[in-house]
C-alpha cells in the first residue's frame, strides 16, 4: 500500500478498511478524529506496530508518562517533532510493511 493511497482515503472521509493491520486501522480513525476508537484497536492489539501506534496516540492526548512506556513496548524512542510528523512517520513505515504483503485499500 503506498503511503500516499492511505492518506488520500482518508481525506476523502472513506471508511477504514478491516483488512488493514490494527496499527495502519489505528492510525486512520485517529486521523478522522475518533481517538477512543482508535485507542481502543491497538491497545488490543498486542504487536510492536501497534504499541507504536499506541505511544502515539498517549503522547497526543498528554499522557507522556504512558507514551514513554508505549515506545519502549514498540522499541522506538520518544518522537522529538511534531505530532503531524509523528503521524508521518509512523504511517509511512507502516504503509511500506502492508505494500510488502500486498494490502490493498
């Protein structure tokens, strides 16, 4: 899936796909604006891409405490930039695993 697919659906308000991974799903609801939603699917997840959604999404509502844990259960360090950024970064990474296995929107 390229980066710039997943990110154009979900400015045209299209609805998550179930078949994405809890991680990719995460991020796009939270991109809608719906961050229990999202908490939700990835706090359940249990997978490294999740717990990075995860720390993500604590460090946008406040909760650096429960981000750092977060990042270290994902084994990613505490993001310096901006939380668009973030949302980037992690996107784009992840987008480049689900083109791996041919994930479609």
């Amino acid at each position: 899936m390229r980066f710039e697919d997943f990110k154009s659906a979900i400015a045209q308000g299209q609805s998550c796909p179930t078949s994405l991974p809890p991680a990719l799903q995460g991020l796009w609801i939270d991109q809608q604006g719906d961050w229990n939603q999202a908490h939700q699917i990835v706090q359940n997840a249990g997978d490294q891409d999740s717990a990075w959604v995860h720390a993500y999404l604590h460090r946008e509502e406040g909760d650096l405490g429960n981000a750092r844990y977060w990042y270290r259960r994902a084994g990613k360090s505490v993001s310096q930039g901006s939380l668009a950024e973030e949302w980037e970064e992690i996107a784009q990474e992840l987008c480049k695993k689900a083109a791996s296995t041919e994930i479609k929107i």
